[in-house]
C-alpha cells in the first residue's frame, strides 16, 4: 500500500495532551486504525514535556528547542514586569528560532 520512499521531507504529527501508552493501548486494540498505519510506515515516540507542564509552554520548547527561560514562554497568562497587569504572551514574546525557521533557511 505505501512505497518507502525518501524525498527529504519530514511530516509531524504532535497530539497534544494524549499519553504515549494511551495511544499504543488504543491502537492495540484495533482504535485508531489509520495512526497504527503511519506508525508502521514511520515511527511513534514518547515525548517528555517541560516544567510547568503547561501546552504553550511545552509547544514554545517544542519549536525552538530551548527550555522556558530561554524562550521565554512561561504559561497561557503571565504578568507585565513591574506591574500587577496580566497579558497572554504571543509568539511575539518567544525569543528563539523556531525548527521551521532553521529549516527554511537551510533550503
């Protein structure tokens, strides 16, 4: 059904909040039939997050691959210094390159 082939090109699926084990469990037991297939034909691997285990903590580490005093990313809410004002951080308040970034510059 799918011919191995290598064009250079790398396709990633990251689920968000969904355990490791649930997914083999599930796919073990015929759920999921069509990511049992990518991973037949690619590959399924456990991710360990970053403190606190917050999504946009845990993606802004993903994309640039620094931990949180590094790019900056620290929760979904986070206070302006100086001050008691409240703000949601935007990947305009990330520091770092992300992976697409490094990887479109390398052609």
């Amino acid at each position: 059904m799918f011919k191995h082939r290598s064009n250079g090109r790398v396709f990633v699926i990251s689920i968000d909040g969904v355990p490791y084990n649930f997914m083999q469990q599930q796919m073990a037991q015929g759920r999921f039939p069509n990511f049992k297939r990518l991973t037949q034909h690619g590959s399924l691997r456990r991710m360990n997050s970053v403190h606190p285990c917050l999504s946009s903590v845990a993606w802004s580490s993903y994309m640039t691959g620094k931990n949180p005093a590094q790019h900056n990313i620290f929760g979904f809410v986070e206070r302006k210094a100086g001050s008691y004002d409240l703000f949601m951080p935007t990947s305009r308040d990330m520091r770092g390159v992300t992976i697409w970034e490094i990887m479109s510059a390398a052609g």
